[in-house]
C-alpha cells in the first residue's frame, strides 16, 4: 500500500526498528551518510547496503540486501538512495528478503519500481526523507525539514 498521509508514515515509523540503508555512504557530506547516521542514533538498527565499501564509521556495510539479511534478519524498512533508474532490481531483492516497506527518498521516483513494491504487498513511502519524517513527527522538523521551534533538553520518542 503506498502511504500517502503523515498519520500512515507515522504508524510506519512508529512500528519499525530494523532498516536497510540501500545506498549508504561513507562519505560524511552525502545525504545518505547523515540520513544513516541519524536513523542509527535515534532507535534504529541501521545497516548499509553498498557494494563499494567494506564499512561505515567502522561499522560492517554489506554488498546486498540478500547478505545483510542473512546476518540480520528481515528488514522492517529498506530505505533507497540510488538513483531511479536502478532501483528495479533492488526492489525485487528487497521483496526476495521479504521486507515490509519500501521507502523511496526525495527524488527516487521510479514508477515500475513503485509499482511493483506495491503488488508485491509492501508499505511505499515515494518522495519523502525518513530522516526529515522522523524528525518533523517527533516534533524536532517541520515538512520543509526545518527545526519547528520545540525546545527541550530531551529528545521525544515516536
């Protein structure tokens, strides 16, 4: 089902612990390394998902979603920062390790590959940061991924 309201991707959110980073780098500037970053330091098992390196922040990254599972189980997320064009193949593995949402971050818009995440039965987040999700619902951002304001020494759960 493609969750297309805030009160959806809450409950996504709230009900998800396990997350594969498709995509992460190592490199401390790129947007997947501090969505990675933040997602690990905020209640989330996190894991990277990418060929090119053997860790991230000395923490092992795995060259497929299939060998990461095998270590850690079904991912409840697997979270994409690829380009649209090759996330096809990476839906279809994620659905081969039986994940149970597919988040596509902004701009990773492939209708084929929403698509058939959707047939295959997974929640579909398209078009939207689940660093900027997270934050905006646990009170720290607003929709335009703004600091909206709320100040407190403690961070608020989901």
């Amino acid at each position: 089902m493609i969750l297309k309201t805030p009160s959806q991707r809450r409950a996504l959110l709230e009900r998800s612990k396990k997350v594969f980073v498709a995509g992460a780098s190592a490199n401390h500037v790129r947007p997947s390394y501090f969505v990675y970053r933040y997602l690990a330091t905020h209640g989330f098992e996190v894991y990277g998902i990418n060929p090119a390196y053997d860790a991230i922040d000395d923490e092992k990254c795995y060259p497929t979603l299939a060998a990461c599972a095998a270590d850690h189980g079904t991912p409840d997320i697997v979270d994409f920062f690829r380009r649209a064009e090759e996330v096809v193949p990476l839906v279809r593995d994620a659905i081969a390790v039986h994940a149970k949402a597919a988040w596509f971050q902004y701009g990773v818009i492939n209708q084929e590959a929403i698509a058939l995440a959707d047939a295959a039965g997974l929640d579909v987040v398209v078009d939207r940061c689940m660093k900027v999700e997270h934050g905006r619902i646990a009170g720290g951002l607003t929709t335009a991924g703004m600091n909206s304001g709320v100040i407190s020494s403690k961070r608020r759960g989901l």
